[in-house]
C-alpha cells in the first residue's frame, strides 16, 4: 500500500471511528508479514490531522488539491503533532 493511499483511507474513514482505521491498518500490516510496524500512536496523529483539514462534502481529489502536504510532508507533520500532543 502506498503513502496515498493511507492518506485516502484516513480521509474516507473519518465520518467512521478510529477503531476501524485501526483495524484496517494493523491488519495489512499483519497480513504482509510486518505487525510491528503498524504504529497506532502515528496513525492516531495522521487521523487527527486528516480529520482537522476534511471539509464537508468536499471530494477526495478536491481535499488532495488543496493538502499536497499530506503526501510530501507526511511524517514531518506527524512529528510535529506527536510532539505537541507529548511535550518533553
């Protein structure tokens, strides 16, 4: 699965719960072979920041027009999210 298409997922889920983008994502993950990689903290931020920028009946190549960042800049944001919801 490709960074788009995690980005989309997020972005279709949101009028659904987190637990099911959970589900989603540790399950291709345990399916490939790989659990340990699905991070749930990582997915939790990258939700949270798909969910802040979702417009209301906005469409999926509308919303990718208007966060290029979201697929250039992904882990950065994550990052930045990570540290301010955990402050050292």
């Amino acid at each position: 699965m490709r960074h788009i298409d995690h980005v989309e997922l997020a972005w279709r889920l949101q009028g659904e719960a987190f637990a099911r983008l959970e589900e989603r994502l540790s399950g291709l993950a345990a399916a490939a072979g790989v659990p340990e990689k699905y991070d749930r903290a990582l997915t939790r931020a990258f939700f949270e920041i798909v969910a802040a920028r979702r417009r209301e009946g906005e469409s999926w190549e509308a919303f990718l027009a208007r966060n290029p960042d979201l697929l250039s800049r992904g882990r950065e944001l994550v990052a930045t999210r990570l540290s301010e919801s955990h402050p050292i």
